[in-house]
C-alpha cells in the first residue's frame, strides 16, 4: 500500500485493521478511492457515436494477469504458488502519467467515453462500454502494444496488465488524444471503431476470431441461482424459539381464558382481576414497578428448576431472609449459555480491572496503528485536516469551506454470528465515525469479502450481509453508490468470516467545524450519548481476558441489538451539538467498550499533551460490562460546564440518552463504579501499552521469521 499509494502521490489518510487467526491463509487488503469532480465534467464508460475511433492508451500489454479474474474465483489450494504469474505487476510512477494523461485528453474535449483495464482486461471494458450505449465495437489486436512476442488473440484479450485505459474519441480528434498521450511517453493506439448494432468483432492478423453479442457478454449473462441454506445453529435457534412460543401460547390458553382490554389484547382473567379489584391501592408498593400477579414458571426455566432442586438445602437460610425478595431478571436463552455467563460473571468479578484495560488496550486489534500509517504519506497535496488515527479522516475541498470525512469499517465476528445484524452494526458504526468528526454521512461503497460461494452457507450469509446493509443504508439514507464483491477466499477449504467492509464519506459544511477524539483541556465534562448493555459475549473482552476463541464466540455470543431510531437520534444529537460548537471532542464507543474509548480520548496527539479522566460508571450491569461492553450507538462526548444546558437540550430535542459520567483530568484515568474504584491507571502506562504494542509484535514476528 505504502509503495503504490506514496509513489502515485495520493495521501493514504486512515483505514482500518484488524487480526484473526480466519485470515491467517487469505489476508483481506480492501482499499477505498475517493475522488473529486466537477458535476458538470462527468465522463462514463459508454462507446457511443457510430464510428467513432477505439484507443488503447497506457502500457504494454504482457502475459502477467492472464486468468487473474478467473484465479480469484477459486479456492486456493497446495497448486497456488503456479497460479503467482497470474497475479500482476503493478507500476505506480507509470499509473501516475497515466492518471495525467487522461485528465488532460478528457480537458481537451476530445474524449467521449473512457474505461480502465480491470478483471479480464480488454474483454470487460470493450464490451461494458459497448453495452452501456447500446453499441458494437470492432477491435483488431494486431494493433495492441505488446511487451512479450508471440501473443495470442485470447491472451491478449484476457491479459489484467496494468496501467492500460480504453478511450472512445469523438471522430477526427483521435490524433489530439495520441499526442497528449505521447507528450507523457505513453502508449496510444487506434484498435478499433465504435460499430451500429450489438456485436463485439474481434480481428487478429487478418481473421476474425470473435463475433458475439455484447448483450451476451454483459447483462444477458446467465444468473447464477446458487443454493441458500442457514448454518445449522440459526435452525436450530429458529426452531426453538417457535415452539417456545406455542407452549406459551397453549400454557396461556389452557390456565387462563382471558379477556379483552380497550385496545383488543387478551389479558388473561387473574390479571384481569387484579386491575379491577378495588381493594388494591395503585400507589402501594410493588415488584417491578406493576400489579403483582404470579403465574406459573414459563415452560422453559432450566437454571431456576435446577436452583429449585436445590431448595431444600437452604430452606432455612430462605426463611430467615423471607422479608428480602429477589426477582430474577428474565430469560431468553438456553440453560448452557445462561450458566456460562454465570460463570463468566463470576470470573470477571475476581479479574483486576487495572490490567485487563491494559491488556485489551495491547491487543493487535485495539492498539494504535501508528505502525501502519506511518508508512503512509497522508499529507501530500497539502488537504488533509484530520490525520489519521481518528474516528474518520478529513479532507478539505480546496478554495471551499466544506470538507469531507472517509472511514472504513468492518466485523468479521459479528457478520459470522448473525449476517444481518452484523451488516446493519457496521453501516451504523461507520455513519458514527464520520459523525463524531462533525461530518453528516452521505453514501457508502463496500467491498463483501467471503469464501466459496458454492457452499450453501457461505451464500446464506452473503444474502442476509445485502439484506442487512440495505436496511441500514435505508435507515441513514446513505445510498451505495458502488462497490465489489471478493468470493473464494478460501484456502484447503478452510475460508474466511464473513467480512463485509464499509467505506462511509460524509460532509463537513464547515471545515472550522472539525471534532477530533481526544480530549482538550482539564476540566470539561464527560457525557455519553446512548445506553450500555451487556454486550461482552463476542468482544475484544471476551477474546483477550475470557480466552474465547472466534468459534466459541461465533457459534455460541449474542451480536448487540441495534435500534436504528436510538443510532439515529445519537447521530443527529452529536451533529447538532457540533454545528453549535460546543463539543470540544466526540469519539465513538465501539472495540472495547468504555473503558478503552475513555483511555483513547486521553492519549497525547499532535500539539496536544496527554490529559486523563475521572468518571462515575455507576449502574445496574456488572462491572465488566459497564467497562468493556461493546453495545452500539454510543459516543463519548466533551464539553464546557457552561455548555451543560443546551447540551440536555439537544439530547432532549433527539430523544437521545446523555448520562455524565465526570469530568476530564491530568495524567491519571481514574474509574469508579457504585462507589468502588475500578481502574485507576496513570496515562502514560495506558499510552505506552497501546502505542507500542503493535510495533513490537511486528518486530518479534521479523525475528521469529528470520530464526526460521
């Protein structure tokens, strides 16, 4: 990336990664363009005009790439290292004149349709183009610039070599475009005509080798109608919860007949009765805040049998403390995993909160990427306003007071565990990360990373991933306005999570707006918008301090419910508040729940020292939960004590939660929960532990690799 995008001269300003051992065989490299243009200087892929001349503009073509698209359709396997010429040899400086060529051709007004040379080459292009205008096209390959001898039609028409663009010019302007392409020392070569009718014609040495309908090729391909089939634990989980449902409703039906209320529910008789009764005072004392009526234990109640079982053995403590009543919280999942949170409740208890922040903020995925993008050049041209290692990277429009935000965002373990859920909380994660640098989100493009989709499963998941961020896309009115698709990334049939990533733009109205997520000076308030739940079931938390593999946490962790009206009136709640100017930082809680966002808003940045802080996270969820707990659609935000009022108003306005959680400090984050001091950690051990911990195991990894 580093060489490509620093030689080509585009500044690299952010991204996202993240580490498991499912990409140990097939690593996922997606990168996201983003470009300007005039809307009013739009050029498209399209042949048209009837005569019009076909060039070949860029580098030669060579062998390197034949196949490439079909190789990428296959699941690797001990034969991939003869698939390696396949794979091809990019140019950058070359890509550069490229680049530069083709803007002043289309500047000169010579240009009528333009497309690069991507999967299968000559053949895509030519025939997409023709297609988009309802046209043929004839091409003679005895005119393509060659750099190996002896090419055959078919190599030529499926070589990916880069750096190679197909232009259509309007008729007689062809020698303007060959010009400006020969001042930059590239290729440009007259290969064909634009024809009437729909037929790609394609002549080698004389002879035609190809007569088909473009249609053929293009959008009257066959449609692949592959098998979908849920994995077997989402059956299971689907069958279950309906027959939980209809022995509820033959419980219900059989013990109480019911009757109808005002607003036509059937509310069974022993309720009925207790509403009508005029000896209850409505204002006395009750369990949950309700009527207490007690019914029968629900059908499905497998840990409270089994503590009933046990009732005898404590019978007597029971009686003394008979004054003292308890009401279990409800249950909505199996016995197994009720006693496994049991269990991983009571070992989180025991754990020293002091260093599990320290070792959550040490993990690969968590840690600073500053090991990444300093290889990066992310200030050249001279427009990036927000470097990276924030929620989202800005970029300034020149001559403009506007700016635009770029994030990308992906979770292979949720989309594992639940598809569709799992694609809704990355579109919402990623419209979050531009909101928290004040930018309101505009679109999104993606890039759906799976293994073979010859596996009923794996196209179930890549069906529910489109289902799922089609509804979120709806939700934030973020249209996806591009994107791709990478199957068979799968290698001695072992494939990768599904991993869908989300490339979010927003719109910065003013630049002077900008919010970064560190905090600014001592003393401000802390305030989260949003609520937390127990979310730790698959979390950086349960990975790193409860050991749970990504299977365990896939096959048997909840994925956070996502509310898109509470992600929305947290978004807009933040959005206010910037374009008021009243937050000083605002940064999204997301890997590694609270804790981690606190210790991040904390660490130094350029031309700004470390700070710290001091909060009260005082609530009803236990102690790990309310520190690591990786529930959506909350962001930390602060803000001047003076500042206060309007922002109660604003979260009001939004039906948005704001909980303050204390105030900002100096070197030390300091955590209390109901009471009780939790984490208490100098910032320049959390600092050192984030900072360097990446770093440091790239450079074991070097050393192990050498030894070997």
């Amino acid at each position: 990336i580093a060489h490509y995008g620093n030689a080509f001269g585009v500044p690299t300003i952010g991204g996202e990664v993240e580490f498991d051992d499912a990409y140990a065989l097939n690593p996922l490299v997606n990168a996201f363009a983003l470009g300007l243009v005039r809307h009013d200087q739009i050029f498209f892929g399209k042949a048209t005009g009837v005569g019009n001349p076909v060039l070949y503009v860029g580098a030669k073509t060579g062998r390197d790439g034949i196949h490439g698209a079909t190789m990428a359709s296959a699941e690797f396997d001990e034969e991939a290292l003869a698939k390696r010429p396949t794979v091809q040899v990019g140019d950058p400086f070359l890509e550069k004149l490229l680049l530069e060529a083709c803007l002043e051709a289309m500047k000169s007004g010579a240009v009528a349709g333009i497309q690069d040379m991507g999967a299968a080459g000559l053949t895509s292009s030519s025939c997409e183009m023709a297609a988009r205008a309802g046209t043929g096209l004839e091409l003679d390959l005895s005119l393509v610039p060659q750099r190996e001898e002896g090419m055959t039609a078919y190599e030529m028409l499926l070589s990916e070599s880069q750096e190679r663009m197909l232009i259509v010019a309007h008729k007689g302007r062809e020698r303007e475009v060959v010009d400006i392409f020969r001042k930059w020392d590239l290729d440009a070569v007259v290969i064909g005509r634009v024809l009437e009718g729909s037929s790609m014609r394609v002549i080698h040495e004389g002879e035609r080798v190809a007569d088909i309908p473009v249609g053929a090729l293009t959008d009257e391909a066959p449609l692949y109608q592959r098998p979908l089939r849920a994995p077997e634990r989402f059956q299971k989980q689907a069958d279950k919860e309906e027959r939980t449902i209809e022995e509820a409703l033959r419980i219900d039906t059989s013990q109480d007949e019911g009757v109808m209320d005002a607003a036509s529910h059937i509310v069974p008789l022993s309720v009925h009765a207790a509403q009508t009764d005029p000896t209850i005072d409505d204002a006395g004392t009750s369990i949950g805040g309700g009527l207490d009526v007690i019914q029968p234990a629900p059908p499905i109640a497998p840990v409270f049998d089994e503590l009933a079982q046990n009732k005898s053995a404590t019978e007597a403590s029971s009686e003394a403390s008979a004054n003292t009543v308890t009401t279990p919280p409800p249950i909505s999942v199996s016995a197994a995993s009720v006693v496994s949170r049991m269990d991983s409740f009571t070992l989180s208890h025991s754990q020293n909160q002091n260093q599990s922040l320290l070792r959550i903020l040490a993990d690969p995925t968590i840690a600073s990427k500053e090991w990444v993008y300093r290889q990066y050049d992310h200030m050249v041209r001279t427009n990036t306003a927000v470097l990276p290692g924030a929620d989202a990277a800005v970029v300034r429009i020149k001559e403009t007071r506007h700016a635009l935000a770029m994030c990308l965002d992906g979770n292979g373990l949720y989309c594992a565990a639940n598809p569709r859920e799992g694609a809704k909380l990355i579109v919402a994660e990623a419209a979050r990360n531009v909101v928290c640098v004040g930018a309101r989100p505009l679109a999104i493009t993606n890039c759906l990373n799976f293994a073979s989709p010859e596996r009923p499963e794996v196209m179930w998941a890549f069906s529910e991933v489109v289902d799922g961020m089609a509804e979120a896309c709806r939700a934030f009115d973020t249209p996806v306005v591009s994107g791709n698709v990478s199957f068979y990334n799968e290698t001695e049939g072992r494939g990768i999570l599904p991993t869908p990533v989300i490339g979010m733009v927003g719109l910065i109205e003013d630049v002077r707006r900008v919010i970064q997520h560190g905090f600014k000076r001592p003393g401000d308030l802390i305030a989260l918008l949003g609520t937390t739940h127990d979310d730790l079931s698959i979390s950086r938390y349960a990975a790193i301090i409860e050991g749970r593999t990504t299977e365990e946490m896939t096959n048997e962790g909840r994925v956070p419910v996502l509310d898109l009206e509470r992600e929305l009136c947290v978004q807009q709640a933040v959005l206010r508040a910037a374009e008021l100017g009243l937050l000083h930082s605002a940064h999204d809680c997301s890997d590694g729940g609270l804790a981690v966002a606190l210790a991040e808003s904390s660490f130094s940045s350029l031309n700004r020292p470390a700070l710290g802080a001091d909060v009260d996270l005082t609530g009803t969820l236990h102690t790990p939960a309310r520190l690591f707990s990786e529930s959506p659609s909350r962001i930390i935000v602060s803000f001047d004590e003076s500042a206060l009022g309007q922002m109660e108003e604003i979260a009001a306005r939004a039906n948005c939660p704001l909980t303050l959680l204390g105030r900002t400090g100096v070197g030390q984050l300091r955590i209390e929960a109901d009471g009780e001091e939790v984490v208490n950690l100098h910032i320049d051990e959390l600092e050192t532990a984030w900072r360097t911990s990446l770093a440091r195991r790239m450079q074991a990894a070097v050393l192990v690799s050498t030894a070997e």
